[in-house]
C-alpha cells in the first residue's frame, strides 16, 4: 500500500508525459500558439495579460536541445500537463483513505485527466492553459495542506504559489483568490500569525513576476513582440489587466440576454460531456457533495467546488469566446476528475472486500471511452500551421505589405520573421494592433509615426495607392471601396505539386480580380480533408478563412467564386455557420430564396444566436410570405442584437406586412437611430407615411 501510494502519481505523472510528448504538435499550432512562442523565445510582451512567468518558463524550455524552438516550448506544456496528472491522482490519495479502492481512485482521476481530449489538447501546445491547470492543482494541494492544520511553511508556499498563479492567467485569480483569503482569514482569527505575511508574499511573487514587461519594453528590443508597449508601471497595470482589449466582444462577454446565455451555458456543459465523460461529470458531482459533507475534506471540498461554479460562469458568461477552441473548461475538467476519483474510493469502499475491484471497474470505465476518443479524434495539424504561413511569405512579391485578420496567421508570420529571419523585406501588419502607431511606424519605415485614424485608408490602402504590393487577409477589415483580389498566387490550380497556402489575395484594380475555379477548390478542400487537416481546429480556421474570402467575393459582386469558396468551407466543415450564412446570401441574389431562407436556418442550427443569419433568416421567411417563421427569427435577432439597425429594421417591416403600422414605425424610428442612415429602414418608414 505504501509502495502504490508512493509511486502511483509518479508513474500516472511519467506516462502523461510521454503521452503528450508523443502527440505534441511538431511546431507552433493555431490560434495564440505561434504568438506565445515567439514571445518566448525572444522573451516579449504577447497580448493582454502578457502572462510574464509562462514567458520566461517558455524561454527556459526553448534552450532544450531537441526539435524545432517550438516543439521545445510546446513540451512545456507537457510536463505542466504531467504536473496535473499526477497532482491530482496525489491529490485524491490525500483526499481518500489509505485503501485500495482509493488507489483506483487516483489513478481513475488521473487517467481521465490524461486522456480528456480538452486537457490533452492544452498539454501539447505551446500556451497557458496547462501551466495554469499545474498551478491550480499545486494550490489545493497546498490548500488542502493549510486547511487539515498545516503550519507556516505550508501557508507560505501557499502564498507563492498563488502570487506565481496571478502572473499566468487571469483565471487564475478569480478560481482561486476567494478561496484562499477566506482560509488565510480563517488561519489568523484562530491565531495563526503567519497569514498576516501571506498577502505580501503573493504580491512580491505576482508583482516581482510582472515586472518582466515594463523591463522587456523598455529595451526597445522587442517590437514585433510587443503587444501594447507596457513600458511603465502603468503601462504594465493596464497591459496585465486587459484594458487594451476589454470591450472587443462586449455584446457577447456578460451578457444579460438570456438567449445568448442559455445557448452558451448549454454548449459549455455539452463540450464537458463530451471531452471529460458523462461517467466522470456525475461521479464528480457526487464526489463534490462527499467531500462538502465529510467534516474532514469540508474545506478543500468547498474550494473545489468553487473552482467547479467559477468556471462554469467564466466560460460560459465572461469568456463565452473561448467556447469555440477548446480554451474554456480546463480547471472544470480538473476539479471534476478530482471529484469523481473520491466518490469512486467512497462508493467502492461500500462493496466490503470486492471494493479494489469495484473501484477498478469504475476507473476503467471512466478512463477507456475518454482514450478511445482521444485516439479518434486527436489527430494533429502537423506542420499545416506552418505552411499556412510560409506560403504567404513565399507568395509575397519583394517589399510587400500584407494585412492579416486572423490570430493563426498573424501569430504564424510573427514567429517566422523574428524566431527565424524569414522575409525581412515584408512588412506585416496585424488588423487588430492598427492602432499602434510604433508598430505600423516600425512596419513602414517611418521615421516620423503619425496617427492612425482609418486603417484602410491611411496605412495599407495608402501604400497600395503609392505603388507597394499588397496581400489581404479577408475577414472583419473591408476591402478598399476601389479594390479587388487577386487569389491565384494562394489557391494554384495545380493543388498537387504546389504547397497548401493561407488565404490571402493581392489588392488589384476593381475588375481586376480572378480566382481559381471551383474545380480546384473542390480538388484544394479534398486536400486538405484527407492528409491534412483532420485536426478539428484545422478544418475550423481553414473553413473560417474560405468563408471570408467568400464574402470578399460576394462583395465585389463575384456570386460564382463566392459560392465555390463557401461551398468548400462547407466540405471542409460540414455545418459552419458563417459560410452558410453567406451562402443564403449567394442564393438570395440569385432568386433563390427557398434555398436561402433553408441554409441560413441551417446557420442558426449550430449558432442560434447570429444576428446577420437571424435578420436574413427572417428576411427570407418575409419574401416567401412566412410570416410566422420571419417574426420568430426577428423576435430573436431583437432579443441578441438590440444595437443592431437590421434586426430593428427587420422587424419593422414584418410588422408592416402584418398591418401593425404603429410598432412597424417605432421599430423603424429605432434602427435610424442606431443608423441613420440605414436605407431599408428609411424606404419601409417612407412607405408607411405614404400609406402604402
């Protein structure tokens, strides 16, 4: 009992490992990947929080001599993750008896941790998540330690480690800070005096940690890497708190519209079943109340299942955005599998002495549906990150500028030009990060930076104007009013022989621009379907990308290319919402408003709350004389949306079609003075006064 007590977190810890080393990606991956990596290795500042202690973890990592930079900083991210395995088998045995049914206990804890497909995504690529999940269970550890009457050096450590949590991920602080000040206020009021030292340490440990960005700022070094310039200790305050991006998805994040969060709450608890187990949530569950009603686990039961409510409203109300790339739910997976092997110990131990078996069985059929996924459904993107970058690179004409939209090439092309030298000559600039004029200044050889005010017109639109070759990423920046793309040069008709490129266009003159026919997209999208992109985050950024250059097409008027974009977005991911969304408006244009009213409801299946799909939704179900359906789609483009001029105008014109001319002309007054100049609204409020 002893030796299997000793050696089991250790073991579960060292096959971990192997586990997520074995699957790690070979380079950077998508999404903030490449970004976190390349700040690592040149020790930058990454966007908000600009988690200081991953950076300088990561660039300790990035001197192992094996692999690329970036497989050296993704195995980080698995010994984090074995970190986690193995403290919470460990963390289960201090929680149990000293019996075999708590063995299988621990070690079905840990194997659902190992093999969830949400935490094993998180321990095989370089990012924060699974150096926090290694925090968070070191905490309750240690908390768990204070709590059962541990003395000073406990409580202390436990105050580091709390101080280095905060300088990891802001999550961090919200999960675990109430917590531990009401076990630290609980230790002095029966006097203790060590907690009276505790907040000072956390502070020195969060603080001494941030710091790194104002004095990697103020290097001037770091420029391509320097998200923001937190320079000063202001600088660093507002950098660390993230008000350079709050207000990015104030719609969404903590929204008091009931339609948004129920749907968010609902997906958040689906992708739990699905990636922990259905087996593990209700062990978990039950093992939460065994640990809340046992006199002796009281505290540490209560602060887990804190974690447990805490997340479940970070995921699915403040950070609703991280839903869509298996971001969100990693301490809620990690609490639960805690959890579940307690009950597994409990409830075995009631069989008397077939409870080792019991416990074994219930272990095993916890661990084996979560690895038979993992094996089906965790393939990974090889180097497919990369050469959605490179192609962009190796596609660009000397000198060029290119404007990306999305985190996944952007992040890839930061890694590339300051990790390893690629293109100096190209300038890039970022979409979201326009605003900063050091940057674009930096980008564009200007000596002498000046305001950004326009992003089209005053940077890259003006040095297409001047004569410098331009790449665009399609995606939330419009194109130039005068403006068309080039798409040939990233979509090769010969899809064979040529390697697979980002989707991007060159700006040309409006009429200018050609794409590949749908034949080669189809040939492009079968592709990547079967050798390349079987990764699920593959298919969405690749799908996501073709569904914007669908857009860019349909805007210019090139209903066929729109169509043979989209259509590939659709075989590539089956039911993405943005490309069925734009799809209905290709067959809208084209008289085909069946068929648009039908794929824009096929939208509203996978994100029922879309507003632009809710609006043509009921903009179809209008024409088709649907009045029904139109006003049910509109009531929930209002409930969503209300800031958006078309779900009033919408509205209002249903109403007009049902004869209610007074709601119709208030609803109507209401989306001109959101847009006052929005002509649908202007022409259905002329009708109304007109009589007509």
């Amino acid at each position: 009992m002893e030796a299997a007590r000793y050696w089991l977190p250790r073991a579960l810890g060292l096959f971990s490992f192997l586990w997520f080393a074995v699957i790690a990606a070979p380079t950077f991956y998508w999404l903030d990947s490449a970004e976190l990596t390349a700040g690592a290795v040149g020790l930058g500042s990454p966007h908000p929080s600009g988690f200081p202690l991953y950076m300088m973890l990561a660039k300790a990592a990035s001197f192992l001599p094996v692999g690329d930079l970036a497989f050296r900083v993704n195995l980080l991210s698995a010994v984090c993750g074995a970190c986690a395995v193995g403290g919470v088998s460990r963390l289960v045995l201090v929680l149990g008896r000293e019996d075999w049914a708590t063995i299988a206990g621990a070690a079905g804890a840990g194997g659902v941790v190992c093999f969830s497909l949400l935490f094993a995504r998180q321990a095989t690529i370089a990012d924060v998540y699974a150096p926090t999940a290694a925090l968070i269970v070191l905490t309750i550890s240690l908390f768990e330690r204070v709590a059962s009457g541990g003395n000073a050096r406990a409580g202390l450590s436990l105050a580091w480690a709390s101080g280095l949590g905060f300088a990891v991920h802001p999550e961090f602080r919200m999960l675990m800070g109430l917590p531990i000040v009401a076990l630290l206020c609980l230790r002095a009021y029966r006097g203790a005096r060590w907690p009276l030292l505790a907040p000072g340490l956390a502070m020195f440990a969060a603080m001494g940690s941030y710091l790194y960005l104002p004095v990697r700022s103020a290097t001037g070094r770091i420029a391509a890497i320097d998200w923001g310039h937190p320079n000063t200790l202001g600088g660093a305050w507002s950098h660390a708190t993230g008000a350079h991006v709050q207000g990015a998805a104030e719609d969404h994040s903590m929204s008091m519209t009931r339609e948004l969060v129920s749907h968010d709450v609902s997906t958040f608890v689906g992708q739990i079943l699905d990636y922990v187990g259905i087996l593990a949530v209700l062990a978990g569950l039950i093992g939460m109340v065994i640990l809340i009603v046992e006199r002796r686990t009281r505290w540490v039961g209560a602060a887990i299942g804190m974690v447990i409510v805490l997340d479940v409203l970070y995921a699915s109300w403040i950070h609703p955005i991280g839903l869509t790339n298996l971001h969100n739910g990693v301490p809620l997976g990690l609490a639960l599998s805690i959890c579940a092997g307690v009950a597994i110990a409990t409830l075995a131990r009631s069989a008397g002495a077939a409870a080792p078996y019991l416990g074994a069985v219930a272990a095993i059929a916890m661990i084996v549906p979560q690895a038979l996924m993992s094996a089906a459904a965790f393939p990974s993107s090889g180097e497919l990150p990369r050469e959605y970058s490179e192609s962009v690179l190796h596609a660009a004409p000397v000198g060029a500028l290119v404007l990306s939209q999305s985190r996944s090439l952007s992040g890839g092309a930061v890694y590339l030009q300051t990790v390893e030298g690629a293109r100096p000559d190209v300038g890039w600039l970022v979409a979201p990060r326009l605003t900063d004029v050091r940057r674009v200044a930096h980008v564009l050889g200007s000596t002498t930076p000046s305001p950004v005010v326009d992003a089209n017109e005053s940077t890259v639109f003006a040095q297409w104007k001047l004569g410098r070759p331009v790449l665009w990423e399609p995606g939330t920046t419009s194109l130039p009013p005068d403006a068309a793309l080039h798409y040939g040069a990233q979509l090769p008709q010969d899809v064979a022989e040529s390697p697979p490129g980002a989707f991007v266009g060159r700006l040309v003159d409006a009429g200018q621009g050609t794409a590949p026919s749908a034949t080669a997209l189809a040939t492009l999208g079968h592709l990547f379907g079967s050798s390349k992109a079987r990764d699920p985050a593959a298919r969405w950024v690749l799908a996501t990308s073709l569904s914007h250059l669908g857009s860019a097409a349909l805007a210019h008027s090139e209903d066929a290319r729109a169509e043979a974009f989209l259509r590939t977005a659709l075989d590539l991911r089956p039911g993405d919402a943005g490309a069925l969304e734009t799809l209905g408006v290709v067959y809208s244009r084209s008289g085909h408003v069946k068929a648009a009213a039908k794929v824009s409801e096929q939208a509203l299946e996978s994100e029922p709350n879309r507003p632009v799909a809710l609006v043509n939704a009921a903009r179809y179900r209008l024409a088709l004389g649907d009045l029904e359906s139109a006003a049910r789609h509109a009531k929930r483009a209002l409930a969503v949306a209300p800031k958006f001029a078309d779900s009033w105008t919408i509205a209002g014109r249903i109403d007009l079609a049902s004869g209610n001319r007074d709601r119709a002309r208030s609803r109507l007054q209401a989306a001109l003075a959101i847009e006052p100049g929005h002509r649908e609204a202007q022409q259905a409020l002329a009708a109304i006064e007109d009589g007509r």
